[in-house]
C-alpha cells in the first residue's frame, strides 16, 4: 500500500486541538500539515466509499519518507459517518482524544461561533432552541448550533472503539494538556511509536480566548442537568474522576 496517514487527532472541538497539532508538528518523525482541519472525513461532497485520495494526500507532499503522516480535524469524532470512513482508508490508524468539560466546552464553541457572526443568539436562547435548529441539516449533523449535542462522548468513542478498538484510541483530558503537556506527549509519541523527545517541548496555548461575559448561572444550571448522567458514563468508561466538571469553575 502507498504511503497513508498514520495518526489522527479527531476531537473534540474546543478541547486544544489547535496547540496539540503544534506540539505534535515539533515531533522530527511525525508530519502534519501547516493546514488545520482538512475535513476530509467528514466531507459529503466526496464519492465515498471510494473517494479520489489525491485531495488529502497533496498535503503531504513534502513530508520526508521516514515520517509518520497526520493531521487534526476535531469534527471527525463528532460526525457520524467518519468513523468507518477513516477504517476503510486505513484500518491500523492511531487516534487521539482530547475531551474537555462538556459545560464548558459548549460554551466555548458558542462564543466561537458568536464572534464570527454565525450565531446571532444568547447562548441561553442557542441552547433552547437548538433541537430545533439542529434539524436544519438532517439527516446530518448540524456544524454550528450543536453546542450541546457534541458533548455527549462516550457513544461518540463507542463508535471509535467499534472500529478501531480501544488500544488504538488515545483519549487525554484537557486540563491535563493544558497543565501537564508533557505528560500527554510521552503518551502521545508511545502511543504512535516514535521516540521520547529528550528534551521538553515548551507550553503552548492556542486560541484559548477570552469571553466578554462568563455563563448565565441558568445556562450553566441546564447544562449540569442535561450533562451529569453523560459525565458519569464516562467516569466508567475510562475511570476518570469527572467530579469537578459538574462544579462550578468560573
């Protein structure tokens, strides 16, 4: 087979994906693009199940022989369809997983979507009202108002962990990439076979943002109703201890 993508960091939005490709692009055996989200995954436009390759793999072009191709779109863990496109384009892939606090990660992608002038509502009313607006785009999934449809994770890594099974899904939390990179490093270079680096790759924050106003205490009040019983399949899928998302944190 010719060469092909090795590693994807797949999700989810707003979680540091952004400052994790750039760490990842430090790695002297790993090659990422300088070009964030390809989208190609989650393409629809695309002919799949067979689609032309060549529109992914020109972004590759001037990686060394010996390096590993990757790249990050975090949609790709979201989007429905992407998962088994991904395993038949290459069933041996390695993924990462960087979740965030659903509560906040909603809020997050909101204010994203504020301040580029795709969402006209309060975030209140975006949350309300997004069941609704989210039908816009069936039978697919709607790219923008899903603040809170994203942050259901655990069937999202069930739908990864059926395809590719558990070992090849890296799943790190981002309070830990953001405080301890690296430590999500070491794991990330075992994870995808490289080598440890030597020598420590400094911190870095990408699009962290600040927000002009914090979550209304109603939102955050129906964001821990809608989330608690997600965050606790978590805590047993992965034994994580969630506790401190369902706390308030600003």
């Amino acid at each position: 087979m010719k060469q092909r993508l090795h590693f994807l960091v797949v999700g989810a939005q707003k979680s540091g994906t952004t400052a994790l490709a750039a760490y990842l692009r430090q790695h002297p055996q790993l090659f990422l693009p300088d070009e964030k989200e390809l989208h190609f995954f989650d393409d629809e436009g695309l002919a799949w199940p067979t689609p032309d390759l060549t529109k992914l793999h020109r972004h590759f072009a001037r990686a060394q022989a010996d390096q590993l191709w990757g790249e990050a779109t975090p949609i790709s863990m979201y989007w429905d369809p992407a998962a088994e496109r991904i395993w038949r384009y290459n069933p041996a892939m390695r993924l990462i997983v960087v979740l965030r606090n659903p509560i906040e990660r909603a809020y997050s992608h909101w204010a994203m979507e504020h301040a580029r002038g795709d969402e006209r509502l309060s975030f209140e009313q975006a949350l309300i009202q997004e069941e609704e607006r989210c039908r816009e785009a069936l039978p697919q999934q709607h790219r923008v108002y899903s603040y809170v449809d994203r942050g259901f994770y655990s069937s999202q890594l069930r739908r990864l962990w059926r395809f590719f099974g558990r070992d090849a899904v890296l799943v790190l939390r981002h309070e830990q990439l953001r405080q301890q990179p690296d430590d999500c490093l070491a794991a990330i270079w075992q994870h995808l076979g490289v080598e440890q680096l030597e020598q420590a790759i400094p911190p870095l924050e990408r699009h962290s943002g600040t927000y002009n106003a914090p979550m209304s205490q109603a939102a955050r009040q129906r964001l821990r109703r809608l989330f608690w019983q997600e965050i606790g399949q978590l805590e047993a899928l992965l034994d994580w201890d969630c506790s401190a998302w369902l706390r308030e944190s600003w």
